[in-house]
C-alpha cells in the first residue's frame, strides 16, 4: 500500500466513476484512495488525499471544468491529471493544456488502453486522443489572414463541431443574441448566406 499508485476519480457519473474504482482496485499496484463527483468534491479533503494520479471525467466539456482543474493544479501541483471525457471541445481542450493536464483521452477506451495511458503519464508523458491530437495540428495550420475575429472564429469552429446557439451560448457565458450578431457578421466577412457554407468557405481557407 505504502508504494501504490495512489489514484483519485473525479466524475458526476456515479455509474462510470464506479465502475472505475471497481477496475483500478484489482490492479496490483494501485490504490483508488477517493472518488467523488463534482458536485460534492471538496477541495480540502482531495488535497489531504495528496493524490499521484487524478481520473477527472468531463461529460459535457465547459469553462466550469476548466476553472476546477485549475484550483486542484494549484493546491496540488505535482499531482498527475488525466482527463477522460466523452467530447472534445477545442477551445477546453486548450485551456486544459494550458493548467498542464498530463493527458485527454476518451472514455470510450477499454482498460488495457487505460492502463497504458496511465503508465505514459506516470512516466512523464503527454497522453492524448486522435481528435485532440487532430485539433492541435490544425491549430499550427490555421490561416494567419483570416479576417475572423478570435471569437468569431471559436463560434465557428463550434458550430462545425455541431453546436448550437444556446449551447455556445452557455459554455461562452455569453447571450444568445451575441451569438447571432457574431454569426452575422461571420456570413458578411465570409460572403455566404448560410451555416453550411460558412463552414466550407472557412475550412478552405483554414480559417477553422
């Protein structure tokens, strides 16, 4: 026990989170020593755990996830933080890099891919899925001289992504008619009529 792995799962899904604690617990070498769900996690009691490695789960990628991970980043540094989600949003997905999680993968995976990721991780690796990978070789290729503002070009990309306005809207912290206005405006600087065509012209021109 003393030289275990010392793991911490942190999910709103009290099914998946079980189910995880359940499969970790019977790897030799591993101690699940918490699980918690968002709602209920106390930031004192994870930094008195002093955790190696932190499962965090994300159903529905938000600025909310992203403002925790970075209090458990401060409060404990050195913790590992490997992030299983269900979607990857680009503008989260960057943030995430940014507070200097270890990984982002998706919980689709099976257990023996979770175990591999979680040893690149342990071993001072970057662990990551083929639409995160995907999303930051294209960030290294977008047009310089797109006349997309940065936020017009992040509800863009999110509307490519399948998002809707309401939806932009509430992970932005933004109205809905601000949304329109920037979609407007996206249309006359890209002189189309419609969502489709919005998004082909900016792909072409990587400006997404």
């Amino acid at each position: 026990m003393k030289n275990d792995l010392r793991i911490v799962i942190i999910d709103d899904d009290q099914i998946w989170r079980s189910g995880c604690e359940l499969l970790l617990s019977e790897i030799e070498g591993f101690a699940v020593i918490g699980s918690y769900g968002l709602l209920l996690l106390d930031l004192k009691i994870l930094e008195s755990d002093q955790p190696h490695l932190i499962l965090f789960g994300i159903n529905q990628p938000s600025f909310n996830h992203v403002k925790i991970l970075a209090e458990i980043k401060s409060l404990i540094p050195r913790a590992h933080v490997l992030i299983l989600a269900i979607l990857s949003h680009s503008e989260v997905v960057f943030e995430t890099f940014k507070i200097g999680v270890s990984g982002y993968i998706t919980k689709d995976l099976s257990i023996d891919k979770l175990l591999e990721a979680i040893k690149v991780v342990m071993d001072g690796g970057g662990v990551f899925s083929a639409d995160v990978t995907k999303m930051v070789i294209n960030s290294f290729q977008i047009n310089s001289d797109s006349p997309l503002t940065k936020r017009e070009t992040e509800i863009l990309q999110r509307i490519s992504e399948g998002q809707t306005k309401s939806q932009i809207a509430v992970e932005l912290f933004i109205n809905q008619n601000t949304v329109r206005t920037h979609v407007k405006n996206i249309y006359v600087k890209l002189n189309v009529k419609s969502r489709s065509e919005a998004i082909k012209a900016a792909k072409n021109k990587r400006f997404i």
